[in-house]
C-alpha cells in the first residue's frame, strides 16, 4: 500500500503576485471563479464578465489576505493529489512528473502545484511558465480565414432565407386565390343544381319556354368549365411554387450543413469502404468537444481510438511516446496543435516508422481523407 507523501511548503498567494493571474486564469473554471467571487462579497455577480469576476480575484488576493487563503484552500483541495505526486520528486525530477501531468491532461494542476512549491527551481519556474504562457496563444491563420468564411457564408445563408420568404409569401397568396377559386366554383356547382331542378320542372312546358331556360343552362356550363380550367392552372402553379420552395429548403440545408468543417476541400472524400481493419489511430490536438466525433468515426470504420491532448504536449514526454509507439497511425491538426507536440510525435512517428498524417483542420472531412492517406501510406510502405 502506497504512503500518502506530506505535502511541501506553498508560497502564500499574497507573495507571488506576479503569478497571480496566469494561477487563477488557468486552474479555475469560469463556474469556479464565479463562486469564489460571490463568496468573497463581489457585488455584480451574474451581470459581471468573467474577465470582471477575474480581476476582482486577483485585486481580492493581493489586498486581503483573508481572501486568499481562501482561494488557495479551495485550489489546494481540488489538485491535492496532484500536489502530491510532484511533492514525491525533489530538484530538476520535478520537470520529469511535470511532463508526465500534461501529457495525462493535468496540465492546470501541475501548473498549481509546482508554480506555488515552494522549493521550485527558478530556472524550471521560468520554463513552464514560458510554456504554459506560449500554449494560451493558440489562434492561427487558419482560424481566422475559418471565421471569415463562416461570416461569408452567413451573408449567404441571409439571402436564401429571404427569397424563401418571399416564395413562400407567393405560395400564400396562392393558396389564398385557389381557397377562393374553390368558393367560386361551390357556388357555380349549386346554382348549376338549381337550374338542373328548374330543367326538371321544364319539361311539361312549352318547347319556347324550354329553349331559353337551356340556353341558360349552357352559359352556366361555359362558365364553369373556364372557371374549372383557371382551378387547375392554380392547382399546376401551386405544385410548381411548392417543388421551389423544397428545392430552396434544399439549397440553405446544404449551405448551412458546413459547420463541422467550413473550408470546402478540393480533394474528394474517401471511400464509405474504407476499413481500418483494427489499427490503432492517434489523434493528436483537436477541438476536445470534437473527440466524441473523432472515436465514433474511428471506431464505426473497424479502428481504436487513442487521443492526445496536443495543447498540453510541452517538450515530450513518456505518455506521448508509449501512445506512438502503440499506434499504428498517427493524425494531428495543423491549426490545432502545440508546436511541441507537434515537433516531439513527428520524430517520434519517423523514429518508430509510422505514418504521421497532418491535417488541414479539425474537421470531419480532414479526418476521412487523413485516414485514407495513412492506409496507403503504410501499404506502400509494408511493400
């Protein structure tokens, strides 16, 4: 049974205020923050920014003591056993769990526990500071030009909505005109029965009498028959405006269809038969709500899916090299991605022999075509 190892010594808030906001922009949830502001007496609460819940806790610490105790109580008992874990290496080891953390994906607990150690090395400070402070600026390019499409293609989507409407305002006015149409033609269809009974009346009185009450009959028919064939010519346009409408409905469901990934690609997607015939795919970086999509596509073509967080890679490490080794392709998002991770699987993967597949984005479409490309990849390369 492992021993619990007795926690080192933490800096007081209060006397590392220069780390104050980088500790509890990174390790504390915008729910997390909120409560501990309302906690602490701020006011403005549910109307204030979390960039205002922010600050009020960074000014809260440096100010009143009281106030940051209770901040790094909290922070303490979430991340103890972190704490714990990097409390069990002394010196430059402390690198060593530092790198193992980030690349489980407990890199804002690392961060808390040896950024407030104590014993922590300056040099070592300074570098995972550097880090972590590189890694917050994850914006690209790429992104940008992914922001300006999806506005480009709102103005378009604007526009169909708005010769929808228009064609659906016609279709109105048609139905409009044929619910009409139909009155008319009721009305015609009893006062044709009335004369049809007036005709049955006729028929013992004098032949003069009768001729004019049949030439009136036949102007009825005549009308009907025009009033009849203007009914069908609605009944014709309506099913023309409504085989529009459809094939507008169509045309915006498509436009609006892009939103997993914005960019239209020229290269085709690959084949629905393509079988990953149980090779081990990582992914590496990504959009982390994406990663339920990714395994679903992986696993529903035959593959196991392994993912790593690439944001959080830092120079390598253990975990990042054991899920190389055990892949049999390796895919990671050029727009999504720390440098890091990047540089450090790329050697890895050509180290080991394995197809290492960059991305154009973190869309689903990128993931089919990068899929294709590591099988024929490794084919070509068992030959």
């Amino acid at each position: 049974m492992q021993t619990l190892v007795p926690l080192k010594r933490r800096c007081p808030l209060w006397e590392i205020e220069g780390l104050l906001c980088p500790l509890s922009g990174i390790c504390l949830t915008d729910e997390e923050a909120r409560t501990l502001a309302r906690q602490t007496g701020f006011s403005k609460d549910g109307a204030a920014t979390p960039f205002e819940v922010h600050t009020h806790l960074i000014e809260g610490c440096r100010a009143n003591r009281q106030m940051a105790r209770k901040v790094q109580k909290f922070l303490n008992q979430k991340y103890g056993w972190i704490m714990r874990r990097v409390d069990r290496k002394e010196g430059k080891d402390i690198e060593e769990v530092w790198r193992e953390l980030i690349q489980q994906g407990e890199m804002k607990g690392a961060f808390w526990a040896i950024m407030t150690r104590e014993d922590t090395p300056p040099e070592l400070l300074m570098k995972i500071f550097g880090e972590v402070h590189m890694i917050c600026f994850g914006t690209s390019t790429k992104q940008i030009t992914r922001v300006r499409k999806i506005a480009s293609l709102g103005g378009e989507l604007e526009n169909l909505k708005q010769r929808l409407t228009k064609t659906q305002d016609r279709l109105s006015r048609v139905r409009s005109e044929r619910n009409r149409l139909k009155g008319e033609r009721r009305e015609k269809e009893e006062a044709l029965q009335s004369l049809r009974k007036k005709l049955d009346g006729l028929k013992g009185l004098p032949a003069s009498t009768v001729s004019v009450s049949t030439e009136a009959t036949s102007r009825w028919r005549e009308k009907r028959a025009q009033l009849l064939g203007r009914l069908q010519q609605e009944r014709n346009l309506r099913l023309l405006l409504e085989k529009k409408v459809k094939e507008l409905e169509k045309i915006g469901q498509k436009e609006t269809s892009g939103q997993e990934e914005i960019l239209p690609s020229p290269v085709p997607l690959p084949s629905t038969t393509l079988s990953l015939k149980g090779k081990r795919v990582l992914f590496v970086g990504g959009l982390d709500r994406m990663e339920d999509r990714y395994r679903q596509v992986i696993e529903s073509l035959g593959g196991v899916f392994d993912y790593h967080d690439g944001y959080s890679a830092g120079n390598g490490g253990g975990l990042l090299e054991d899920k190389v080794k055990g892949a049999d392709i390796v895919l990671f998002p050029v727009n999504c991605v720390s440098h890091y991770a990047s540089t450090i699987a790329k050697k890895l993967c050509k180290k080991e022999d394995k197809p290492f597949i960059p991305l154009p984005s973190t869309g689903l479409t990128s993931l089919y075509r990068g899929l294709g490309m590591g099988i024929e990849k490794e084919a070509k390369d068992a030959k």
